[in-house]
C-alpha cells in the first residue's frame, strides 16, 4: 500500500491497520543488527527536507533519526530566517525549489491551521515531486503522532485491541493536537472513550474530530474529572495549551489547569488499571508529578521510541511501499 501525502488522520481502517502491521514488523527487524542493516539502505538514493517553524523536540528527533535510520538524506531548517520565506517567498517557489532540487519528502510544522494540507494541494495541481508530511499544524492535527500513539495502545493491549472495547481517558485540554489526531484513529477500533476537560465550549473536543464515533455509535462521554471507583486500560493526558491561550490570562489559567488536572502516583493508583498504559506526547510539564516515571505503567520512553519506528514506516510507505518486510528469524 503507498501512501500519499500524509497531512489529515484520514486513513481508513484497512489502510491503519497496514500502517500498524508493518510498523510491528519494522520494529521487529530493528531489533536485530541484520535487520538494521536492511533498513539502514531502503532510501539511500532519497532526500528528506524537515522544516519546523515551531519549537520541536520529540518530532524533530523522530524525523531525523528515522530517516538516518533507512539510509536517507535529511536536511532540517528550523528557522524561518534562514530561508527564503523571510524575503517574501511564496508557497509556491518554496515547494517548487524543493521539487527542483530532488526533494522526495518535505516534513513540516507549522503554526498556521491546514497549511500542509494547502501544499499537498499544490504539489498535486503542479506535479511537485515532494510528498507533505504534516508534522504539527497549529492546534488542528498531528497526524504522525496519532499513528504512533495508536500504535503503542495496539502494542501494549495487543491481545484486547481491535477485539474489544478498551476503556481509554484522555485529558485535559483539547485543544492539542496531538489528542485530535488520536482520537480520528481511535474511532475507527473498538474503544469506549472518555474525554476530560474544562466543561466550557472553547475547551470540549471539536465534533469534526469525533466523527467517526458519531457515525459508528461509539461510545464516549465528556466529563470535568474521572470518576472515583472507575478504572481505565489507557491514559492519555496532555500539558495546558499555553501557546493557544488567551492573552492575558495564559498564566493564570496554566495555575488552574495544573491544580485541576494533576497526574500524581494517587491519580494513577486510582484510576488507571494495574496492566493498563499511561502516555503523554510531551513535553510534560508541571501538570504532570515526576514520581509516576518509577511506576512501570508510565509508557513515555516507549512512546516515544514507538512514534521513531512509526516514523521509519510512513517514509517507507510512501517512498517505498513495495519493500518486503523479511521475518527476522529467517536472517
């Protein structure tokens, strides 16, 4: 299966659960030294362009490392001065010279709401030859870390998932999106959805991001706080949305948030299940104590390990779909 331009979390479910297959059998191979051997030459002859004009961390090292990983060229541009774009260069020159100078992939982040999604556009109008990665478009979608999540929830609950309902929390501010991207893929398996936030219009999930809930009848239920006596397979809690709140008043209400949506040992020991799955995508932040990273049910390194081999497996889908995924004990 190729992937095209991967800027939405509007795969169906056969194409997800391709996606999730092969990233199991990617990272089985990654295991071993043969396997990375193979991975190491599968896009020596590609170029990766990674442009992130928004802080990165997490998805910065993930593109990187990923691409190095499979034998590609990656060049990052981080800063917006440092190119053209600061001259006045449009859109359309700035795809345009990539195209030109052999680009097979341009990743970015952007402050700006479907602005991948706009230039996946214009690759296709003009017969560009880079395909868009969307790393992160203002507070819309993140949809290579939805893919990722989703697959750290299939690895962790791999005899449950898809199968049947898991009980899975995510809070607390829903303007992530991180937590967007999660939810589209998480409504097209079987899960019973709880979503927590401030119970005000401008903090609750969008209805655009549930739709496939709303159409399949799934469940989900919008709430200020978890209920006690109430335990969940998976946790999914995100940082207060500094950089989308209101002027004026992001400190205060970053205070409020922390006070009302802590993670502490005694959060998790009360509502998360003794086999289940705390993730956050980060960074964390005060909301968040530093004492859950002991407890063996805080899934962050593993995340984010999962979300670098979740990587490796959208650039192979689109640049090479037809690569055979050997059987590692056959090396």
């Amino acid at each position: 299966m190729e992937l095209g331009h991967i800027v939405n979390n509007n795969q169906t479910k056969a194409e997800t659960d391709e996606i999730l297959r092969k990233t199991r059998g990617i990272k089985e191979l990654f295991q071993s030294k043969k396997g990375r051997k193979i991975l190491g030459g599968c896009l020596e002859d590609k170029l990766i362009v990674v442009e992130f004009m928004q802080p990165s961390t997490r998805t910065r090292l993930k593109c990187e490392l990923a691409g190095n990983w499979l034998g590609a060229t990656v060049k990052v541009h981080d800063e917006i001065a440092k190119t053209s774009m600061a001259k006045g260069e449009s859109w359309f020159n700035h795809l345009l010279t990539f195209s030109e100078a052999g680009a097979d992939i341009l990743a970015i982040r952007h402050p700006e709401n479907f602005l991948p999604q706009r230039l996946a556009l214009l690759c296709i109008e003009y017969h560009f030859r880079e395909k868009i990665i969307n790393l992160g478009d203002g507070n819309y979608l993140h949809p290579t870390q939805g893919l990722g999540d989703l697959f750290t929830i299939e690895e962790h609950h791999r005899k449950k998932f898809g199968k049947e309902p898991l009980k899975i929390a995510i809070g607390a501010d829903m303007k992530a999106r991180a937590i967007h991207s999660l939810v589209m893929a998480l409504g097209k398996y079987p899960v019973e959805l709880t979503l927590v936030s401030w119970q005000k219009p401008e903090y609750l999930m969008r209805r655009e991001f549930l739709q496939e809930f709303l159409e399949n009848g799934v469940k989900f239920t919008e709430i200020d706080k978890l209920p006690l006596g109430e335990k969940f397979d998976v946790i999914y809690w995100v940082r207060y949305q500094i950089e989308h709140g209101p002027e004026g008043e992001k400190e205060e209400r970053q205070t409020q948030y922390n006070e009302d949506f802590p993670v502490t040992p005694e959060f998790l020991n009360a509502h998360l299940k003794d086999d289940g799955a705390f993730l956050a995508p980060g960074p964390m932040t005060k909301e968040i104590d530093i004492r859950i990273n002991s407890d063996p049910r805080m899934k962050y390194g593993e995340q984010l390990r999962n979300n670098q081999i979740m990587m490796m497996t959208l650039y192979l889908m689109t640049l090479r779909p037809n690569f055979p995924i050997p059987n590692p004990q056959e090396l």
